[in-house]
C-alpha cells in the first residue's frame, strides 16, 4: 500500500529528473510518418531478423558487446536530459494511472485485512491472494 498519494509520488518524480529534451525534438521534428507506420510496414522484416539473430548467436552477441560502465556512461546522460521534462509532459498520465492503481491496491489491502494472518500459512495466503489480485489490474488509458 502506498505511504505517498499518487499527486506526491508524480511531483516526485517530475522532481527527481532533468528538464532538457532537444534533441528528442529535433529527432521527432525530421519524422515524416510515426514510428508504428514505419515499424508495421516492416513487420516480417523484423520477424526473420530476430529468429535469424537468435538462430546464429547475434542475439547473445549484441548483449555481450558492452561493459557495465559503457551502459551507465551511455545511459546516465540520457536520463539527465530526457527525464523531467518527459515526466512532466506526462503528468496528466502518470496521475490518472496512479489514481487508478492506488484504488485497484486500497480493493486488495482491504480484503486481506479481513482475511487471517496468526500463522506462517495464512501470512503466505495473504502474500499471494495480493500477487494474484496485482496480477488483475489493467490500466483504463485515458488518451488526452
């Protein structure tokens, strides 16, 4: 159960990153189509390359073709630059979903407060009836 509302833990997080996404504009501003466009048209495409990937050892290769720091210095300044600024963008999003998920988690925890926790066996029942409950909940997306 969240100790934050769903407004505190959007403004934290809205907080937490960095405001600058240039260059994701400019990339997005060259576009000529969206990206779902371009990637149904190349759908078998992409279907053959990943099992010929998978089949000749590209797959695994790809995923040993770099260190652990060449991962953070690559990726640590993207988060610096697109973060916030994306979060914030998203904020209408990001609370609607959350509000969402806080209401679908009070449902739970409000049954498994009824239910018995004295012994080890009912603590593992309330432990899973919450990992079945979680596994229920679809986001209700609200475009906007």
């Amino acid at each position: 159960m969240p100790k934050l509302t769903a407004d505190e833990i959007v403004d934290k997080q809205i907080r937490n990153a960095s405001n600058n996404v240039e260059d994701v504009v400019k990339g997005i501003e060259r576009m000529k189509e969206t990206p779902g466009v371009s990637a149904k048209k190349k759908k078998e495409k992409y279907r053959l390359g990943v099992l010929r990937a998978l089949e000749n050892g590209d797959w695994e290769a790809g995923h040993d073709s770099y260190s652990l720091q060449e991962f953070k210095d690559r990726a640590i300044p993207k988060i610096r630059e697109r973060y916030a600024s994306g979060m914030a963008a998203s904020r209408a999003k990001s609370l609607e979903a959350r509000i969402q998920l806080n209401a679908f988690q009070q449902a739970i925890q409000s049954h498994i407060e009824t239910m018995p926790d004295a012994t080890e066996s009912q603590r593992e029942m309330r432990m899973t009836y919450n990992l079945r409950e979680m596994r229920k909940f679809k986001l209700k997306r609200v475009r906007r």
